[in-house]
C-alpha cells in the first residue's frame, strides 16, 4: 500500500511529501516561493551533488517455458532504492531480491534486484497488450527508469505450416526446397539437414538459406541427391519435417558417331555399320535415355576382285643372229582389277631356234639351205594339224544329235520316265526359245561342290569346278548321262565338296543354243519345318502348312530366263542362338529363306507370326527385326518406329504376325522389350495333356505346356506329345503374360481324395518368370502325378489353375474317362494352314498380271491431288513409313505385294476394289470387273 503524507517545515520552511511505500519513507521537497524570505548566504558548507541512477544491467524479454518461471533483473548506480513496476502496478517489496555493493572506482552505491514471473502471472493479464515489466531506480538527484522488458509464454505449434517436397532435377539445375515452419513463441529458427547433417552454406557455397527459410541449391550435383528435412526449432522444442528426397539424374547423351565400317562382304552388295553408345553421358538416377538409333546402316558395294590372266603366246620372233628366237604373252585376260593378283610366271620365252647347231657365221649358201628346210619343216607342221582338226570335227558333229536327260531332273528328284532330247535342226516345230523347263517338282537335298557339265557326251569326264558364295555345300551327288550309242556315268564323291558354299550350274543347249541355269541349296529334312520349290521369272509363294510361316517371291523379282531353288525352313530352338539380348523376349520362331545371297530385282515379304499383345491404346513394345550372320551372331536390321531411308526392310505388324519386305534372304527373327511406363505383354497357349487311354498303371499324370500363342508352337508341342503317346484334351486356353518379373503358379484343386490322391507334396508348382520371358527353354511344362486307388477307378475330375502371380488365370475344368479312348483332339487349325506348301507362277497370286499392270500405270505417277499410291497405302493401312515404298521403282506394284501376302489365307478383290473405289479410279475398276473376281 501506497500513502502520503505532507509535512510543512519550521518557520515557514518547504513542505515535505512523505511517501510511504511499503514500510519506507521517501521524501520530496515541494517547491515553494522564497521570495519573502530573508536572504540566505552564498553557500553552505555540504557534500556534492549525487548525479541520476544509470542503470549498468536492464531487465530482457524473457519466455516462459513450461511452468517454469522466469528471472528479471536490474543494476543501477547510484540507487538507494529499486524497485519493478509490471504492467503499470508496482511489485510487493517481498517478492525483491536485493543486493548492495559498492564501485570500487567511484565509490557509488550498486543496487541490485531480481524477481520471479510465474506462467500464472502472465496467464491472467487480460488485453492486447504482453505482459511487461520495468525497473525504477532512486538516488538523492531523482528517479530513473528502465526499459521495458516482455514476458511471454513460449510455445512451438506441431504442424509446419509448408513442408519441403522431394523433386527429380537433371544435373546442374538449381533446387528450391520451400518451409514455414511451424507458429511459436519465440518465432522458430529453422536449420536444414542432408541425410541427417547439418547444412552449413559457409562451408558449402553451394547451398543458400534465404531469409524465408528456404533451401536453394544453385546447382545440383550427383552428391545433392539425398533426403532433405528442414528442422525447426526454439527455447520450447524441435520439430522435424516430412523428408523431401531430391534426386538429381542425368538423362543420357549420345558419344561421338564410330568411323563406317568395312563393307560386309568381299563381293558384290553388302552392308556398312557404325555405331555410337549412350555414354557421353551415360544416364543416372532415372535419367532419359538418349533418342534416336544407336547405329547406322548404308548399303555398300564392293567390286569384286578379279585376278589377272595370260593371253595366248604370240608368235616365234624371228631367229636372231646369236641362234635364239623368243615370243611374249600380256596379263590381259582378263587383266588384274580391284585388288586381284597379278599373273604368276614369266611375261617372256626364249629358246635356241636351230637345235643346238648354231654357228656364229655361215656361208651363204649354207644359210639359204638351212632357212629352206626350215619353211618346209614348217608347211608340213600346218597341214598335219589341219587334218587333225577336221577330223575331230567330222566325230563331235556325229554324237550332237545323242540322246541327252535333262538336267534339271538331277536337281528335282523327281527323274521323269523319258529322256529329254534337244529338237533337231530339221525339226519343222522347234522348242520355243523363251518356254522354261517345268520345274515344278520339289528338288531334294543334294550336298556337293557345284559343277558344269559340258554339252559334248565325249567331254562329260571334264567338269571344271565354279565356285559361287550363294550356296552350302551339298551331299555326294551322282549325275548320269547317256548316249544312244555309248553310256558313260559319273560320280562326284562327297570328299572332294569344299567349305564355301557354291552353285550348281547345269547348261543344256536347247534351239537357237540358249543355256538354261538351275541353282540348288541344302533344306533340312523335317517335312514339317522346311518347304522348297524351284522358281523362276514368273514367280510363286512358299507355305510351311500349320505355322503361318510363308514367302511370298513377286513376278519379276528373279531375273528373266533363270531359275532358283528356293527354300523356307523354321529353325529348331535346340540348334540356334537366340536373337533376343538383355531384357529383350523372343516373339516369332527364326525363319530362314534363301538361297542367302541371292540377288533380286524387288523385294520379297516374308510372313512370321508373333506372340506379342498390340491391341493396347498405348504402344508398349519396341519390336526389333534382327538377322543372324554366316558366324551365327544376331544383328538388328530396323526397329519399329524407327525407320530411316538406310533401313534395308520394311515391317508391316497385325495382331497375330507380321510381313516383312526385304531385298536380302537370310535367317530372321522378331524379339521386343517393354516400353515403359507399361509393362508389355506376350500372348501364351496353354495346353493340358494326358496319357492315351486306355491306362493300365495306378499311375496317371496330367501335363500343362505354356508356349507362345502362334501356330508353329502349338504344332511343335503336338508333334512332340504325339511321340510321347499323349492326347490334348481340351482346346489350348489364351493368357496374357506381363513384363512384371512374376512367375507362372500351377496349381490343382478339387480332386476326389476317396479315389484320388497326387503325388505333389507342395501346394502349387510355378514356372520361373525369366525362363518364359526370355524362351531359352521350350517348350515349358509342368506336371501333375496322381494315382487312383485300384485300377477299377476311371472317372477323374479336377480343376487346374493357371495364372501369373499379381496377374490373369486360366482354369481347366477336366472331367475324363481315362480307360475310354477318345479321338484325337486337334484345335482349330490356323489361318494358312490348309494352304498347299508351295505354289509356282501365276497360280500362287490372287490379283491377275493384267489387273495389278493396270493398277501400277494408274497410281505410280505422282498426283498433284495426292491421289496416287500413297492414298492406296493409306487406304490399305501400309502407311506407317511411306518412304521405303518411294524409293522403289514401282512403289504401287510393293503395295500389292505386301496386299498378297496379307491377305493370302481370304484374298479375295472385294477390299481392294473398295480401296480404288474410294480414291476414286473408276477406270481400274472397270478393268478388274472385266478380268478379275470381283
């Protein structure tokens, strides 16, 4: 309590303020007016004036933590009293803490005070305005006042108000990683960690802590990738916020383009590679990876070496005077070219021209002696010879009219009852010079070197060999001719067959003296996986029946007047490499078509089927064509989408195969890999199969195939359980397998245990996702042991389940009788598979000459209103990369190429007549209506 009480001094003297407070006395003199006073002297003997209290320590802001309650204090000097006044009320003096000293430099008098502010305090002030409180010092010269200091209540909220967000950056990007932090008392000072330490930008120049509390890196490097988590904190806690991952990647970039490679082959027309790799740099951390093709490829053309040859000698010179004449052969025929060996042996020939009896000088008429018999020796030589020449000549002319076999029949195995005899001269109906041999019949498998054989019977013994790179070595080959007067045979041991593959080149002479040439190749003998057929100008197709394998050889595309053995052969897994590399899955079965290296005059199509699942409405494969080399190594040729005017082929895809034009026959093969972000998916067959009854044993086993979902699988696998003794017993069942590293689980269910019981101990058999996806083991199966419990049990009925773990199922419902013999169950045959395997000339092609003449004239010649072939491509849906059909000479003949072998199984005129339809080329319409089908 607080209370005054005034005084008035002796005779009339100042008055006195006594104020009380809280048990002490302070005075004050109230100023009154002297003026009628007596006059006081000059001065007074007394102390010196004390200066003003100056505070040495000021109470701070101070911040209640908890409930525990916070110290305020002051120092002032000199003081004879302190006290705190909080919130404009003064403190009770019981709650001071004072201490005096004395300045040991001044002398003066130091009060020091403390007090104690509780939450409870602070809690109750009601108002806007924060709790404060303020010191009040008292000297003899007057009051001085301290600052005010605050007390408030600390406090740190849980939830910040922006937390960090992770991001992807490439290299060198700058980061901004945003927090507010939580609301508290005091505000909270926020520091950043990286993985956990402690960011210092005065030790990393690289990282920069703005004013708001954000974190900047100015340029992110590999090292930056790492959890961030801002920390905020005050007197009260700390609070962690939710980790932000940043993750700098680098998105890949193509090095430096290698220098062409050599072309492939030595001779003739070949292939030029360079490459380049996706390492400057090579991507990181989920970086892209770089665009456009890693290789390049340009056709080359190697001219092939020819070596030199001698002419003829030329004539004797003439005897010169030291008794020697000589004579000179040139390498011109032919002479060196392109890298071929120069003539071996002397260019010159010397020898004594009087046998020894030289003399330096002779008379003269013994010169003219000697010379003399020298013509004579001469003239007798010449008329010798002539005789002997006619009279060779009258013996060749007489066996030009023997009875010769044909020599296509040695290629054909397919020898005909008669022999073949050339017309004679005198023949008023002569053979037409331009009608080919029929070379209808399939040729067997021969393995040989390849020979000439000379027309003349009495040459048949001389066979020079010709070697040619097109062809493998043949089998030992036996070639008989025969004469109506004289029978001669030859045979050809298989010793004397040489590594490089060669050509058979058999020449018969027909009328006016043309040479027909026949080409043979090795074909494997598996009926079900080859086909071959001898083909010529007119052309034909080539069908592996129930694998939907076929080559379709246009008119045109083998020269005018010769003939090819042509082959198609499907390549047993167990005897190839794969094509596919890396996280790449086959899709096709490996086909190989030739002869290898034949040379055409347009581009073939050859058809594969494929596994590969294409109706998804985002593409999620990138398929790859890829051929095998002579030394058994897989290479691309063209992946699709990718196509440029160096890719040597053509891809058109369907749903369940694809066609491929191409000018180089040889081994080829389809794999693909997923695109991301979808996984990819292939299209399987399941197959279940058991024991043909009747089953005599206790025993009885049930085994599922997963294969791919084209034809040649299916026929591989049906072959294979034909020779094992088993019978399918339902139609194979589809399922889709994804590109998601899960296996394929088999499991069997519901079988009747009073009867039944199987012999697997686990609940369920799984096939190992990589052994399907990559096919290096085919064909795949599982099976399932049971055993009845008499031989009286013949009813079994089971569920099988199929499915890719986290994906599609398949089950089959069995219900059997296993001693019941049941017809053999065929599934329902493929589109192409009744086709016959071969088909020669005009009968091979659904679109008449006449009609496809008339539609090349129409549509190669470009149109200014686009109305041309590339309207039909579009129509036709073959537009996926119009430039490789460009570049050929007849870009709409390709087009009903690829229509030929698209549609071979139903090709009928009815869908291209409504493509020129609706481009409006009525005049071709009106020719195909007259000539064609439709």
């Amino acid at each position: 309590m607080l209370s005054f009480r005034m005084q008035r001094g002796q005779a009339g003297g100042p008055v006195v303020l006594l104020l009380l407070l809280g048990g002490y006395v302070v005075c004050d003199t109230e100023s009154t007016d002297y003026s009628d006073a007596e006059v006081l002297p000059d001065s007074y003997p007394s102390a010196p004036a004390e200066p003003l209290p100056e505070f040495l320590l000021e109470p701070e802001d101070a911040f209640i933590v908890k409930n525990r309650p916070v110290q305020l204090r002051c120092r002032a000097s000199p003081a004879t009293q302190i006290y705190f006044k909080c919130n404009g009320e003064w403190v009770n003096q019981n709650d001071h803490v004072t201490r005096e000293s004395l300045d040991q430099v001044t002398g003066l008098v130091v009060r020091e005070v403390d007090i104690l502010v509780s939450r409870t305090q602070v809690e109750e002030l009601f108002g806007l305005e924060d709790y404060w409180c303020q010191c009040v010092a008292w000297s003899s010269a007057g009051t001085t006042k301290s600052i005010r200091a605050y007390v408030r209540i600390a406090y740190l909220r849980k939830n910040f108000e922006q937390e960090p967000l992770g991001r992807e950056v490439r290299l060198e990007q700058e980061v901004l990683l945003q927090c507010r932090p939580p609301e508290g008392m005091p505000a909270a000072e926020v520091d950043w960690l990286k993985n956990e330490d402690t960011i210092d930008p005065s030790q990393d120049s690289n990282f920069l802590i703005t004013i708001d509390n954000d974190l900047i890196i100015k340029q992110a490097r590999l090292s930056d990738t790492a959890n961030y988590t801002c920390l905020a904190r005050n007197v009260v806690a700390k609070r962690r916020s939710s980790t932000a991952t940043v993750i700098v990647y680098v998105s890949g970039g193509w090095s430096s383009w290698t220098e062409w490679s050599e072309c492939n082959t030595k001779c003739g027309r070949g292939w030029q590679r360079r490459t380049r790799s996706c390492t400057n740099p090579a991507p990181l951390n989920g970086g892209a990876f770089c665009e456009g093709p890693p290789f390049q490829r340009v056709t080359c053309t190697t001219l092939c070496p020819v070596d030199g040859g001698w002419t003829e000698w030329a004539k004797w010179s003439a005897c010169s005077t030291e008794c020697t004449h000589w004579r000179s052969r040139e390498c011109l025929a032919p002479a060196p070219r392109n890298g071929g060996e120069h003539c071996s042996g002397s260019m010159m020939e010397s020898k004594n021209c009087t046998e020894g009896l030289c003399a330096r000088t002779l008379a003269p008429d013994m010169g003219v002696a000697v010379y003399a018999g020298l013509v004579g020796a001469l003239l007798l030589c010449v008329i010798l010879v002539l005789c002997v020449g006619i009279l060779a000549y009258r013996r060749r002319c007489s066996h030009l009219h023997g009875d010769i076999t044909d020599s296509s029949s040695a290629l054909t195995a397919a020898f005909h009852p008669g022999n073949y005899k050339p017309p004679r001269q005198d023949n008023p109906h002569p053979l037409h010079p331009s009608a080919p041999p029929d070379l209808t019949a399939t040729a067997g498998a021969f393995r040989s070197p390849l020979f000439s054989l000379q027309q003349g019977v009495n040459d048949s013994h001389k066979i020079p060999m010709t070697t040619s790179p097109l062809l493998d070595p043949l089998p030992s080959l036996k070639i008989k001719v025969y004469n109506s007067s004289t029978l001669s045979s030859l045979e050809i041991p298989a010793d004397m067959c040489s590594a490089d593959g060669e050509i058979l080149s058999l020449k018969s002479v027909g009328t006016g003296g043309r040479e027909r040439h026949f080409h043979s190749h090795t074909l494997s003998r598996d009926p079900g996986l080859s086909t071959s057929a001898t083909l010529g100008h007119l052309g034909g197709r080539l069908t592996i029946p129930s694998t939907g394998v076929s080559l379709l050889v246009p008119p045109g595309t083998i020269p005018q007047g010769k003939f090819y053995e042509m082959y198609l052969i499907i390549s047993k897994w167990e005897k190839t490499t794969l094509p596919s590399e890396g996280s790449q899955t086959v899709l096709s079965p490996a086909v190989s078509c030739g002869p290898s290296a034949l040379l055409l005059n347009r581009p073939v199509v050859l058809t594969l089927p494929h596994c590969a699942q294409l109706d998804t409405p985002t593409p999620d494969w990138t398929l790859t064509l890829k051929t095998q080399t002579h030394q058994g190594a897989w290479e691309e040729v063209l992946t699709v989408g990718e196509e440029s005017l160096s890719s040597p082929c053509y891809l058109q895809l369907e749903e369940e195969c694809c066609h491929v034009l191409m000018e180089q026959l040889g081994t080829y093969g389809l794999v693909g890999q997923s695109c991301p972000p979808q996984p990819a998916c292939k299209r399987l067959q399941l197959a279940l199969f058991a024991p043909r009854a009747p089953c005599l044993s206790l025993d009885y086993s049930l085994r599922i195939y997963c294969i791919h979902d084209t034809p040649h699988a299916l026929k591989e696998v049906l072959d294979l359980e034909r020779s094992l003794g088993g019978v399918l017993l339902e139609d194979t069942k589809p399922l889709l397998f994804k590109d998601s590293y899960h296996n394929l689980r088999l499991s069997i269910h519901d079988i009747p245990h009073a009867h039944w019981r199987s012999k697997l101990l686990a609940k369920y058999q799984e096939i190992p996702f990589y052994h399907i996806w990559s096919g290096s083991q085919r064909p795949l199966h599982c099976t399932f042991s049971l055993e009845r419990s008499s031989l009286v049990v013949s009813q079994l009925s089971c569920k099988i389940c199929v499915r890719q773990v986290e994906g599609e199922g398949q089950i089959f419902q069995l219900h059997t009788d296993i001693q019941e013999t049941l017809p053999p169950h065929s599934p329902h045959p493929s589109a192409g598979s009744c086709l016959p395997s071969s088909q020669v000339g005009p009968y091979a092609f659904r679109l008449p000459e006449s009609i496809r003449q008339k539609i090349c004239t129409s549509l190669d010649a470009p149109s200014a209103r686009g109305c041309d072939w590339r309207l039909l491509a579009r129509s036709l849906g073959f537009d996926r990369y119009l430039n490789y059909f460009a570049t050929k000479p007849s870009p709409t003949g390709v087009l009903l190429d690829l229509w030929e072998a698209c549609h071979q199984g139903d090709a009928d005129l009815v869908s291209l007549a409504t493509a020129l339809e609706e481009m409006g080329k009525s005049e071709v319409l009106v020719v195909m209506t007259t000539d064609g089908d439709c």
